[in-house]
C-alpha cells in the first residue's frame, strides 16, 4: 500500500514538474495577424430557410502579455449567396470589435475581457422589387468573454474563447423606406473559437507564427411591430417587408499569419 502511494506521489510531481516546467517556453499570444475565413451559414426565418457559403477576409490585433493588461480588435468582411429552394439571396457581413481585458497566468493564460462590437448583416434579394431588394440587420453588442490559452512548447498552443454577446440594440434598415429605423427586440449570441497556433524552430522565422481557428457564431434578431399613420403593421414572411424574428448560425474555419 505504502509502494502504492508513493508511486502515485511520484507520478504526481513528475506531472507539476512537467507543467510547471513550460513556464520557461517564451511563445508570444500578441501581435497583427490578418488571413480569410471560409463558413457555412444557416439563416432561418419562420420560414424558409436559408443556407450557404462564406468567404472573406479577416484582421486581429492583440496585445496579450503574461500578468498584463489586455487589449485587441477584430475585423472582417465575408461575401456569399444564399438561397431557399428557387429563392436566392446575396449575403454581405461587416464585423468590428474591441476588447479590453486582463490576462492571468504564464504557461496557462486566462484573459476574461469585455468591449464594443458592430454587426452589419446585409441581403439583397435577386429577384425582388427595388423598394425591398436590400436590407440589412445592424446589431450593437458588449462581449463578456474570455481566452484560455496554453503553451505546452516554444512553438504550439492551443486555446479556447468563449464569448456572451447581449445586444445592447438592434434595428432593421431597408432599401425603399430612407431614414426609417425599424427597432428589433434585443436578444443575446454567442461567439465560440478555438485557435491553434504553430510556429517553425527557425530564428529566421521567430516573428512569424500560423493560426488555425474553427469557429462558431450565433446571431438572433426578435421580431417588430411598425406602425404608419397610426396603422398597426406586421409584415409576415413572404411580403414585402420581413420583420419577424431571425435567427442564423454560422461554422466555419480561419487561416492567419502573425506578426510581432
């Protein structure tokens, strides 16, 4: 039993020292990094549903340093079609966000932060009239996330960010209806991301580290009810004007190169 124990023991400690012992491993988590994200997209209305592809590109920026203040940015822009059955639609994405935060640790690094995001969601209808051939969801959001992050050698990590993102508002702009605002319930999504990053033992190469990051995204805009000239409308899918509840779900993969 005694035997028993102290292997355990020994196991034990070889484990901590192992850990522990990738502290001395200087992989660097700050820097520009700028690449392209290819995603699948699902956007449901009550009907129909649409589904495609995306594509575009994508620039981050990171400051991130062990027992530091954080701070970073994200932008992209992806392009696609999407379509129900004989109905097609062009899809066009703006993303903008910036966080603050601070990060905890040296081998393991845990950054919980918050910030400031923009989310532009365009359609263009292919075959509808002028008045209501585009149309764009515009949400303001504040992320409550965090990124953990684990360094097991000078040249790979691999890490996880979580983020809650609360509408703080939402609206519904349309092509024919100039400088009328359609307000959306405020609802909440979800942002999930797993970056993997890899460097060459090169000194030639010692500023420049690869990423790959799976990732998902939620969106979830409620419905409206708009009023002209006192006249209660609610506009059903299908007509011209669609503003019952949408929702969208959104997989996919990012390619970067980092620079520091």
């Amino acid at each position: 039993m005694h035997r028993f124990k102290r292997i355990i023991f020994s196991l034990f400690v070889f484990a901590a020292v192992d850990f522990f012992g990738a502290v001395q491993y200087p992989v660097n988590s700050s820097g520009l990094y700028v690449g392209g994200r290819v995603s699948r997209l699902a956007w449901k209305t009550p009907d129909p549903h649409f589904f495609g592809y995306l594509f575009g590109p994508f620039v981050g920026l990171d400051y991130r340093r062990p027992s530091h203040v954080y701070g970073g940015y994200r932008f992209f822009v992806d392009y696609g079609n999407i379509s129900a059955g004989g109905c097609g639609r062009s899809f066009e994405n703006i993303f903008m966000q910036g966080r603050l935060g601070y990060t905890f640790g040296k081998t393991m690094l845990l950054t919980p932060y918050t910030g400031f995001g923009v989310n532009i969601a365009t359609h263009r209808r292919k075959h509808a009239a002028n008045t209501c051939k585009k149309f764009a969801f515009v949400d303001l959001a504040v992320p409550v996330g965090a990124i953990l992050t684990y360094h097991p050698s000078p040249v790979f990590s691999i890490g996880f960010d979580y983020q809650y993102l609360p509408q703080v508002d939402s609206w519904e702009r349309i092509g024919g209806f100039l400088g009328i605002r359609f307000q959306r319930k405020v609802r909440t999504q979800h942002c999930v991301e797993l970056p993997i990053q890899f460097a060459f033992p090169n000194p030639r190469w010692e500023h420049v580290q690869y990423r790959i990051v799976p990732f998902y995204r939620s969106y979830h805009y409620g419905s409206v009810n708009v009023s002209f000239g006192g006249t209660s409308v609610i506009c059903q899918t299908g007509a011209t004007i669609q503003l019952e509840p949408q929702r969208a779900y959104e997989f996919g993969i990012r390619y970067e190169i980092a620079i520091w």
